[in-house]
C-alpha cells in the first residue's frame, strides 16, 4: 500500500504520478523578499470534481453533470457513482457534525491505544495515551535499562521489556537530551497511521491474524455496515474486521496504491473523511490511466467494491488554510475549551478511516 509509492524512473512517468505531482503541495522559493513567508504555490483546481456542489444542483433542479449518476437505493442519503466506473460510491456529508466529532475524537484518543498498532510501534513499542500526554505537555522517555522490545509483540508501556516507558512531565532537563525522550506533541503530530481490529502489518503487507486486537467497536462497525449497504448484494451484510485510520497533516500525502489484501473484492472498503478537505485522485487499472481527481471534505463517505477495487487510488493533497479546508463548522463544534485541543490538531489535519471485510 504505502509502499507501492516507490520513487524511482518509471513512477515518474506514470499518468498517476504527473496527476500526484500536479495537486501535491510545493512551496514557492521565489519570494522577493527573503522575509516574506512561503506560500504554497497556487494549483488549478478547476477540473476537481467536486459532489458537494453536484449534489446542491442536484437538490435544486435535479441536475447531474454527464458521466454522473444517483443511485437509486433506499438509503436516507443522495449516493452518486461515476458511470465509468462501476463499485465506486459517494456519500457526501453522510456524517453529521456531530458524529464527525466523535470519530475525530475516538481516532485521536482511543483508537491508537494498544493493542491497536500504529507507526510509532517499531521505534517506541505499545504507546499509551499518546494525546492526554502530548496535551499534557509529556515526553516519552527511553528507559537505558529495560531491553530492546521485540516489535513483533505489543508490550504494555509498564512492563519490563521495553525500552521507551512511562511519560513523564516535560521539564527543561528531560527536554534537553533529546537522544532519550520525544516529546509527546511530536509523537502525535507523527502519527501517520493506526489500525483497529486485525492487525494489518505493513512490513509483511498482509494481514497477521496472531497479532493481539480487539474487535472493531461496535459503534464504527454498525456505522460501517449502514454505509456499505449501497454496494452490498441484496440480503448480505458487509462484516467489518479491520480498519486503518491514516493521519494526514500539511504536506502529508498517500501515494497511489491499490489495497489487495482482502479476500473478497466485491465487499467494499468504507471509507469516511474527517477534517480538512483533501483530492482523492481515482486511477484506472494501470498506473499509467489518467486519474479523476475529487474533493473529499470532512463527513464524506467513498465506497470502493468490485472493478473499483481493481483502481489506483490516492490523496495527493490535504487544504489547511482557511479558504480550502472547509471546517467551519467543526471549528465551531470544537468551540467548547474542554475541545481545544481536538481543534488546534484538525485545524491542520486530516484523518481518513476505512474500513475492511478481510475474509
Ligand atoms: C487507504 C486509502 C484514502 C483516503 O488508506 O487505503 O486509500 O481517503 N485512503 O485517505
Ligand atoms: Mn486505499
């Protein structure tokens, strides 16, 4: 997956990787002044699909531009589908304001609580309350005298086999060796993924059902089986297993990728965007297809199942500045001082959830 985004002559060819290089965030080093800050050089954003306002001019005078189609589905939110592209659904704004709160919350709170796994893993071990401490101003600190952990286990942070331990308040002297403590602000501003239910791992690209996990909570599985109703045969039910959430912060990119891993590739992958605003670009079988790009904001829902399982797909591009992110109304619901800090984090981010049936 995250691998496949290898750099290296024939990529750079590719019809993907010209659209990623085209939407991708660059600075422009040209300033006059060399006081001026960087800006972000501008992109033409006019070919972007965009289902918000493709729904809205549906709404009002039951428009679609050509090559869009609605589904017609007992669902209690307008689905569109391309008509090029059979298994590929969207949902705009199928999240309220409110459940997309509680899944920005969850994701930064208990969804990277071991035995979840996350990218922090191979360097630190299982990593406990990783957002409490960074709001809390901790670091995590190497323990000289614990062995190294085996990375293939998921050790308690308490336990003895392990090297990085206990978070403990951030003072200058612990601050100041920064060889044997990270501060946990960094480690979350870091976190690129975590996974939920079986345990995906990414240095084997597969599956590994001996990892220790937890189910998927019930919540984000009944909210996934609702969601992928629009791809599912008639009388099935699509069966959550597994789940990775990405992190995306300014800059941050997903690489074109294809995910092969499941068995069954008529169930669909669900998957929800929270945050600020990004383009998901949706390729073709071969890299070298010409990919759409689409706007993909907070509350969306995209669902890939059958031939569109079969696609390239990626996010060149996440928008925090004001103008792009679009998250007015999630600033506003993270108003209360209690929620400050789940504000200052998806102010610049973007988190993606998508969920899996495995087998
Ligand atoms: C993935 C993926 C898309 C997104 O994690 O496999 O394709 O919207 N994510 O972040
Ligand atoms: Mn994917």
């Amino acid at each position: 997956m995250y691998g496949s985004d290898s750099i290296n002559d024939d990529s750079e060819r590719t019809a993907f990787r010209k659209t990623e290089k085209k939407y991708k965030l660059y600075y422009d080093s040209t300033s006059k002044s060399s006081k001026k800050k960087k800006q972000p050089r501008p992109v033409d954003l006019s070919e972007v699909i965009d289902f918000k306002a493709i729904s809205e001019s549906f709404d009002r005078n039951g428009d679609l531009r050509a090559g869009v189609s609605k589904l017609e589905c007992p669902f209690d939110r307008p689905v569109f589908c391309l008509d090029d592209c059979p298994g590929f659904y969207f949902i705009p704004a199928a999240l309220s304001i409110e459940e997309q709160c509680r899944w920005i919350k969850e994701s930064l709170m208990s969804f990277p609580q071991p035995p979840n796994r996350t990218n922090h893993n191979a360097i630190y071990g299982a990593v406990h309350n990783l957002f409490n401490a960074a709001k809390n101003k901790q670091a995590l600190v190497k323990d000289e005298t614990a062995p190294a952990e085996d990375d293939s286990v998921s050790v308690d942070i308490n336990s003895q086999n392990h090297r990085w331990a206990c978070l403990e308040e951030l003072d200058s002297s612990v601050n100041g060796d920064s060889c044997k403590s990270v501060s946990a602000s960094v480690l979350l501003r870091k976190l690129r993924w975590s996974t939920l239910g079986l345990q995906f791992d990414w240095s084997k690209r597969s599956y590994n059902v001996s990892l220790p996990h937890n189910k998927i909570p019930d919540a984000l599985c009944q909210l996934a089986k609702k969601m992928a109703a629009p791809a599912m045969a008639v009388g099935e039910e699509f069966q959550p297993e597994a789940a990775i959430v990405n992190y995306f912060g300014s800059g941050d990119m997903l690489g074109g990728h294809l995910d092969d891993m499941e068995a069954d590739w008529s169930k669909p992958i669900v998957s929800m965007s929270l945050g600020c605003k990004a383009i998901f670009l949706l390729g073709g079988k071969s890299r070298n297809d010409e990919p759409l790009a689409m706007f993909l904001r907070s509350g969306d829902i995209v669902l890939m199942s059958g031939e569109a399982r079969e696609r390239f797909h990626g996010v060149p591009r996440i928008f925090t500045d004001t103008e792009h992110a679009e998250i007015g109304s999630l600033e506003k619901q993270f108003s209360d001082e209690d929620d400050s800090f789940y504000l200052e984090y998806i102010k610049t981010s973007r988190i993606n959830i998508n969920i899996r049936q495995v087998f």
